[in-house]
C-alpha cells in the first residue's frame, strides 16, 4: 500500500496539468495528467511546456521510480492539440520552438506508463505510443487525425510508430486516420493490457510497484538503451515539412482543413491536387 496519499508536487504552477507524487515502500510513482477534461484533454503549447517539465522533474529525482502519464475523467485520455488553438496560428508557432513531449519521453531515465481511457487522438495516441507501456480501458479509442485535418506531423512522430506496430500498421494507422479499439490496439501491439475502466488505476499502480521492486541502475540502462535505437530519428520534428511545404500555414489547404473541422464536413482536398489537361 501507499505510504502516502497524491500529492500535488510544490513549485510547478501549472493550467493544463495536473502533477502529482505519491510514496511507495520502495519509492515514488508521479503521476502527470493531461487536466482540461471539457476539451476532451486537448492542449496547446502550455500544456505541452509544462508535460516537459515535469518530465525533467520525474528524470531528475532520484525517489522517482516510474511516471505515469494520465488524462482526467474517463473520456479521454488527451485528444492531441486545442484545434482552436492550432487554428488561431498556435502550431505554427508552437513548432518553430516546440516542447516535444515524445523526446521528453525518450529523454526520462524512467520507465513511462500511459493509463488511456477514451479518446487518445492525434498527438494524444502518439504521446501514448511514446510511453514505454500502455495500459488501455475498454473504452480506449486510438488514432492519428493529421492528414484530415491539416496537421503536420512528420519525422519521428510517425516514424517511431514502425518500431511499435511494424511499418505496414503504421502507414494505415497515418495514412487512412481509422480509429481502433482497445482489443484491435491490443491485437496490433500498440497497447500491452486492456482492463475494465474501473480497473486502470488499480493495474496500473499493480505495474508501478513491480517496476519499483526492480534495480533502478539498471532500469535506467535499459531505458537509455531503448531510446538509443531510435536516436538518429531525433531532431527530425518538422523538418519534412518545411522542406516539402514551407508556406503550409499559408495555404489554402490548411484553410479548407480547419474551415471543414469547424463545419463537421469531409474536407475538399481533391481540389488541391493538380490534374493533367487532356
């Protein structure tokens, strides 16, 4: 049992998460939550600066065993980026200096969990996939959005899913934006366990106290290990579309992507393909 109660860690004021620790015998779990439940946990650029720091934070105390990475309430683990806010120009800015939580991940010398109910959506399933181990409620729901809606997501964020899925689920899972369930993310190794929802905490405080019994030199090797295999993928981050498209959050492309979202439509994009003359 806890040895303590969550508790909210001082000193890291934060608007779009919640972070919190808690005490176990053989050290201590923390606990980051994606918290703007009426957004579905979407966020913008503070969300994600603040999911970084705590990161750091998580990566830097040394009672820290394991983090797991949360959404509030039971629709939705994180539905990605605000669209609003990306819509109002917040990208475009956000990725001229982005907070990546995905290298964050990659960079904590300790072992992530991502607790998933509902929706984890667009940088939602990615963060997830990012995790070392996801534990997934029945009502989890996964998938990428970026081509039907305008996003960019290039380098890294969709590459490293081949390392998770293989190449062929992952070209499906960001080419066809299809959402998955549970047992499907199960099925195509996206997820490790699928439980009731009632039970997620419970299974994944059962994970965190195995991870504590462990050595955590030794975890921290391992860690180090893994994210080595993926390190010539780093600083990839928007580098594909500013060579392949450097004026995209000029073009009308984007503006018939957002305007299609706001409107709940099928985007028009055939209109942007250049068609021969017969």
């Amino acid at each position: 049992m806890a040895e303590t109660p969550w508790k909210v860690v001082p000193d890291f004021p934060t608007k779009e998460v919640l972070y919190e620790k808690r005490r176990y015998e053989n050290g201590t779990v923390a606990r980051i939550t994606f918290n703007r439940p009426e957004r579905l946990n979407a966020v913008t650029r503070t969300g994600m600066e603040e999911v970084c720091a705590a990161l750091y934070d998580c990566s830097t105390d040394e009672d820290v065993g394991v983090v797991v990475l949360a959404g509030s309430g039971e629709k939705a683990f994180c539905a990605g980026g605000d669209v609003e806010w990306e819509a109002a120009g917040g990208l475009k800015k956000h990725l001229s200096a982005p907070a990546s939580i995905n290298g964050a991940l990659l960079d904590c010398s300790k072992p992530s969990i991502a607790a998933v109910k509902g929706y984890a959506i667009g940088a939602g399933n990615h963060w997830a996939y990012f995790c070392d181990m996801t534990i997934a409620a029945e009502n989890a729901v996964f998938g990428q959005n970026g081509p039907r809606i305008g996003s960019p997501a290039d380098g890294i964020l969709s590459a490293y899913l081949t390392r998770v899925v293989g190449a062929k689920k992952a070209k499906e899972i960001w080419f066809l934006c299809h959402q998955y369930t549970a047992q499907e993310a199960l099925a195509m190794g996206l997820v490790n366990k699928v439980v009731p929802v009632a039970q997620v905490d419970a299974e994944v405080e059962k994970w965190c106290l195995e991870i504590l019994d462990m050595s955590p030199s030794i975890l921290k090797i391992l860690k180090a290990s893994f994210s080595n295999d993926v390190e010539y993928m780093r600083g990839t981050q928007g580098r594909f579309q500013r060579l392949i498209a450097p004026q995209w959050f000029e073009s009308e492309e984007i503006k018939e992507a957002q305007k299609s979202w706001f409107e709940k439509r099928k985007p028009r994009f055939g209109q942007f393909r250049q068609r021969r003359q017969s």
